[in-house]
C-alpha cells in the first residue's frame, strides 16, 4: 500500500461567475443527480391497430391513436394520483370524469396526499406501453392498453367518440 503524497499540487478551482449560479461538478466526483424523479418515465409508446370496421385516412387515423395513447397515460396517471384530473376535462364525458375523480381521491387518500401531489422516491408509476385500437364507425374508437406498474401489468379498455365536435372518452374500464 502506499503512502499519499504530501507534496502533491493542490488546482483551485476558479470561482463562479456573478449569476452563472453554482459550480455544476468537481474533478474527482461523480456527476449524480441525488433528487427523487417525480415526473414518469416515458418510453416509446406501441401502438397497433385491429380490426378497422371502417376505413380512414392513415394521417388522420395516426392522430387518433396518438391521442387515445396520450390520453390513456393521462388516465392511468390520474388513477395513480399522479395527475390532476382537470387535466382531461374536455376531452371526457362528465360521468367518466366523475369515475376519475374519485379514483384519483380514493388512491390518494389512502396514501395521505393531495391529487397531483408528488409520491415519495421512486414510486412505481404507471406507465403505458402498448395501445390497441380498432376505429368501429367514422366517429368511435375502442382502444386497450397494457399498463405497467413496476414488475406488474394492468390493462385499461375504453371508448371513445367524437362528441361536440371533438374526441372524448365515453367509457373508462379497468383490469
């Protein structure tokens, strides 16, 4: 084993500019963010389509199924307490929102906090990673998707139809 060396040349560091704010690392040390993560991760959302009853546009059926894997991870967000529910409000029928709102305050309740307050550190959050959907008339989609909560899985099926001029989910079922 040695023996450090006594004489070794000591580099200051140079100060921080006026409103440049902290030094951001130091030679020697890892680069680690030690802050708890509160927003979800987002990976790559699958999306396939079944069964089209009906045709459509490839560009405006890729919109919808954009829109239904947004909407389902805001969905499965607010479930979890993650999310405030007015976040969907106009693209939801009252009686769903309804549905949301107090699952959101069941969740939540239960964990002693606020809709939409963050969890602790690493909570498992939900995550959706793969949309099916199947355009059944020119104005209504049905879509599933596989929800991951950590190492388990959930499925979450709903419906949506265009209602005053824009898409809203009429029905919300959870597995």
């Amino acid at each position: 084993m040695s023996t450090p060396d006594i004489h070794a040349e000591v580099i200051s560091l140079p100060a921080p500019r006026p409103g440049a704010g902290e030094l951001a690392s130091v030679q020697g040390a890892l680069a680690l963010d030690l802050m708890p993560r509160t927003a979800p991760p987002r990976p790559r959302l699958r999306s396939a389509r079944t069964f089209d009853l009906v045709a459509a546009e490839a560009v405006d059926r890729s919109r919808v199924d954009a829109f239904v894997g947004r909407y389902l991870q805001a969905a499965v967000e607010i479930a979890a307490g993650d999310r405030p529910v007015g976040q969907v409000l106009r693209h939801t029928v009252p009686e769903i929102y309804e549905e949301l709102a107090a699952r959101a305050r069941t969740v939540t309740a239960a964990a002693g906090l606020a809709p939409g307050q963050a969890r602790g550190p690493n909570p498992a959050r939900p995550v959706v990673v793969g949309v099916r959907t199947a355009l059944i008339r020119t104005d209504a989609v049905e879509a599933s998707a596989h929800v991951r909560y950590g190492r388990r899985s959930r499925a979450v099926a709903a419906r949506f139809e265009i209602v005053r001029d824009r898409w809203q989910c009429v029905a919300l079922a959870w597995g």
